[in-house]
C-alpha cells in the first residue's frame, strides 16, 4: 500500500512536499550562469563532455520549444548538488500532436545521495511539464534509475533493440581480446556473415547526400509519419536543428527519392569506442509500403562507412516488422540481452498529465501505453 502515494497527484504533491520540507537543499528552475556548474557536475559523475555551444543550442534552439531545466541546491552554502532536465519532443499520435520531455542528464552529486534528490526532481519536472505544456516525461534511464522510475510511477513502455553488424571481425575480436591470432580466425569464419542480401536494383532511385532538409522531408512525413501510430515529428525545422545545427554537427544524411518524392532518408556518424570505430546507425526512416528504398539507404550508408573505416555497424530502433525483416536481410543481428549489458528500456510518466488532462488520457492514453505502435531512433534519445 505504501507505493501508492506516488499514483496519484495528490500523494506525489504529499511526498515532494515531505521530502523538502525536511530537506537541506531547494528545488527550482535553472536560470543563466547555472549552466557552468550543470556541466562540471555532469562532467565530474557522467565524464561528459558537452560543450557551453552545445548546452546552449539544445536547451535554446529547440523550434519544439526551450528544454526544461530544475537544479537542486543546498540551502546553506546555494552550491548545486543535482540537476534534470527534459527536451521538448512533439509526438505526433496518429493525427494529433502530444507534448513529451526527454530526461537528460539526471545527475546528482554522489556524495549527496540518498536524500530524495533524484526523486524530487523527477516528480517536479512531471509536474511542471504537464501544468505548463500538457506534456509527460519520457525517456531511458541507466540501470541506477530505471527501479527508483518504476517505483515513483513510471511505466516501461518497451525495451528498444540494438541492430547490429560486424564489418571486421579481426579488428573486433583484437580490441576485446588483444589476440591477433584469434583475431585472424574471427576475420575468416565472419566473411559469410559480413554481407546481406543485394539490394533490389531493378526499381529506379535517386540516392543523394542532403545538406540541409527542405520541404521534401515535410512531405515525406505527413505521408509516412501517421502510419507509425506514435512518432516524434520529423519535420525540416527540427531536423535542420537536431542533425545540422548542432555545433561541430558529426552526421552525414542521405535521402532516397523515386519519380520526385522522397521514399526515405538516413542520418549517419562515426564514433570512436572502446578500441573501434562504430559506424552509427542515428536515424533511419521510410515508406514500410517501399522495403526497396530502405535497403538502399542501408546498403548506401554501410558503404560510407565502410570507406570511412567503421568495424561495427549498430543502431538503436523501436520499430514495426517492415523494418526489423530489412535488419535482418541486410546483415543485421539483433543484440542478445546479456547480463552486463546496457537494456535500453523506454519509461513514460503519465501520473501527473493523467491526473490534470484526464479527457487527454481518455482520448489516446490506451494508445501511447501500447509497445508496438512506437517508432524510435537513436536520433530520438540523447545518445547520438
């Protein structure tokens, strides 16, 4: 019974108010000059490494709206032990538009831990989101997180999938093992796996790199994007700004057309980890009515980054059947849930916007609890 105190707005309300009114520190919205002190905090716990122009573009320049940001401080001596905050997603449901926060850097001071930091931020950013916004928080939490989630409300709505394919088991086999003999054994029994099926290149397409998305992506998703059932909006202006106008951008896009439409595009990077380079997968999307049109954007971005000197290739998507058969028809192995590894489980918040929007929760709230009707991408999350 004790758990139902964070069910519903009232008992959250009862137990945030409990926690600060025993409490040391204060909650409330970050305002400038705490951004400085956001980042060594972030860059002392997480070793992140956003820079000031980074912090600044994602938390101003968002065109869903200026990211939510609460600092915990301690009242004595006002020194920030915590931080949360949430990025404006739009959520297009069907035909209508849902507002939704992704928690970011949830952070607090390790040595302040244990005094109901975390859990009051969470419940305030709920709160603001939906008083301001009509908004929930949604996002990934790290295994530390993702129990207390549960405990204060949360919903797990999926555990998203990692794809991945070996392009050079050698390199592999010596960055974890630092074992050149094994390394040239991984490379001869891998060959058979490293290719997928050709692509299918009877239909006529237009592959081209895209330095800027235009009114063609606009099009592209008003007549994709519904057939996703929940799908952040992919529109050109917060493309442009998550892929193009991001400072020192690391993404290279590439879009797909047949007879002038746009079929699809794909936004790719390299990343350099644990000894390899990791050709990634940041978002990909297209008509699951034109297969053939994903797998050349498949097979056109493996080959970029082949030539660039990726190892692996890996991507992060919650997605319909059409595209987890491509996966596996171009070479993709879908990673096993092994203990150690790193389960991206997607958590929803819904306690606070049911309780003060109930005819939004009657309206599309048995939808946006259902796993299989989501479509996420790396590109998504805050991990690209």
């Amino acid at each position: 019974m004790r758990e139902t105190r964070w069910q519903t707005v009232e008992g959250r309300d009862r137990v945030y108010n409990s926690i600060l009114k025993r409490a040391n520190f204060t909650i409330r919205d970050s305002v400038p000059g705490d951004e400085r002190e956001i980042l060594r905090l972030c860059q002392r716990v997480f070793a992140a490494s956003l820079t000031l122009e980074e912090w600044n573009w994602r938390t101003f320049g968002n065109p869903a709206g200026k990211t939510l940001s609460l600092v915990a401080f301690q009242k004595d001596d006002g020194r920030l032990i915590g931080h949360m905050a949430g990025v404006s997603v739009d959520l297009a449901v069907g035909r209508i538009s849902r507002k939704a926060f992704f928690i970011i850097d949830s952070v607090v001071d390790p040595l302040q831990k244990g005094r109901g930091i975390h859990a009051a931020l969470s419940m305030a950013i709920a709160k603001k989101s939906g008083e301001l916004a009509a908004g929930f928080p949604i996002g990934l939490p790290n295994q530390q997180a993702y129990l207390p989630c549960l405990k204060m409300g949360g919903t797990h709505l999926l555990t998203i999938p990692v794809f991945f394919k070996v392009l050079d088991w050698r390199r592999v086999v010596r960055a974890k093992l630092r074992s050149n003999f094994l390394a040239q054994i991984a490379g001869v029994l891998g060959r058979p796996f490293q290719q997928g099926q050709a692509p299918d290149k009877r239909t006529e397409f237009t592959l081209q790199e895209v330095q800027r998305f235009e009114s063609s992506l606009d099009e592209l998703s008003d007549r994709v994007g519904p057939r996703f059932g929940i799908c952040p909006k992919r529109e050109s202006s917060l493309l442009n700004w998550r892929y193009f106008e991001r400072p020192g951008s690391p993404y290279s896009v590439f879009s797909i057309s047949s007879g002038g439409q746009w079929q699809g595009y794909i936004v790719v990077r390299l990343l350099e980890k644990w000894g390899l380079r990791l050709g990634t997968l940041v978002d990909l999307f297209f008509d699951p009515d034109c297969a053939p049109a994903g797998q050349l954007l498949l097979c056109h971005a493996e080959k970029q980054l082949r030539a660039s000197g990726a190892d692996v290739l890996w991507g992060l998507f919650a997605a319909p059947q059409t595209y987890q058969k491509l996966f596996r028809k171009t070479g993709f192995f879908k990673a096993p849930q092994l203990k150690g590894l790193r389960r991206f489980h997607f958590v929803a918040d819904f306690i606070t916007i049911d309780g003060l929007r109930p005819d939004l929760d009657r309206r599309d709230g048995a939808l946006l609890r259902q796993a299989d009707q989501w479509f996420l991408s790396l590109g998504d999350t805050d991990l690209a």
